[in-house]
C-alpha cells in the first residue's frame, strides 16, 4: 500500500511540475513584406524600395483624398485605390504591384507622404 501511494505522489509531482513550467515566449513571426512585428524595415533595405515606397505612398494619399467615404479611412489598405478611383488614376499598376508584395494602411503611408 505505502508502494502505492508513494507511485501515485511520483506521479502528481512530475504532473504538477510540467505544468508549472511556463511555455517559452513566441518570436513575432516576419511579416510578409519582410518588415517585422513592429513594422520596422530590415537593416540594409534597398534605396529603390524607399523610393518605390514613396512615388507609391504619394499616389495612395492623393487618391484617398478624394474618398468620399465619410468615416475615419485611414486603416484603409491602399489596394482599395488601386485603378481608377474618384474619376482620376488612383493608384497605377505598378503600384498595385508594390502594395501586393508590402501591404501598406493609409495611416503608414501619411507617415511617410504628408496630407493633403
């Protein structure tokens, strides 16, 4: 009996302590344009993606401008302007192709390209 009892506490403390162990922190997994969690561009980034980023951002402000939606827009993804939008170019082609690969929110691209 005093065999028994002993093999059932060696079984609640090994229980008990794998339960106590907390699991280890999770890595924020890379976002898919290679930015981090914090949004934060790698070291080394190529200057043609700043500009492309800038020409691209500058075409996402000018179209949300002329949104006429009435509400707060600005974690609007700048593919919604892609095309032709308010009757003008909103964002070209190759813009759409940049925001595909670097997802961008009207909010990031303010930062970079002031308001109108």
């Amino acid at each position: 009996m005093n065999f028994t009892i002993l093999l059932l506490a060696l079984a609640l403390a090994s229980g008990a302590c794998s339960a106590c162990q907390r699991p280890s922190r999770p890595v924020a997994p890379e976002q898919q344009d290679g930015r981090n969690a914090q949004g934060m561009a790698p070291v080394g980034e190529p200057a043609e993606n700043a500009d492309m980023e800038t020409s691209c951002c500058a075409q996402c402000v000018d179209a949300a401008s002329r949104d006429p939606a009435g509400r707060d827009i600005r974690m609007e993804s700048c593919l919604r302007y892609k095309g032709e939008f308010g009757g003008l170019m909103g964002v070209d082609d190759r813009c759409v192709a940049f925001f595909e690969r670097s997802p961008r929110r009207l909010e990031e691209c303010w930062k970079v390209v002031p308001r109108k």
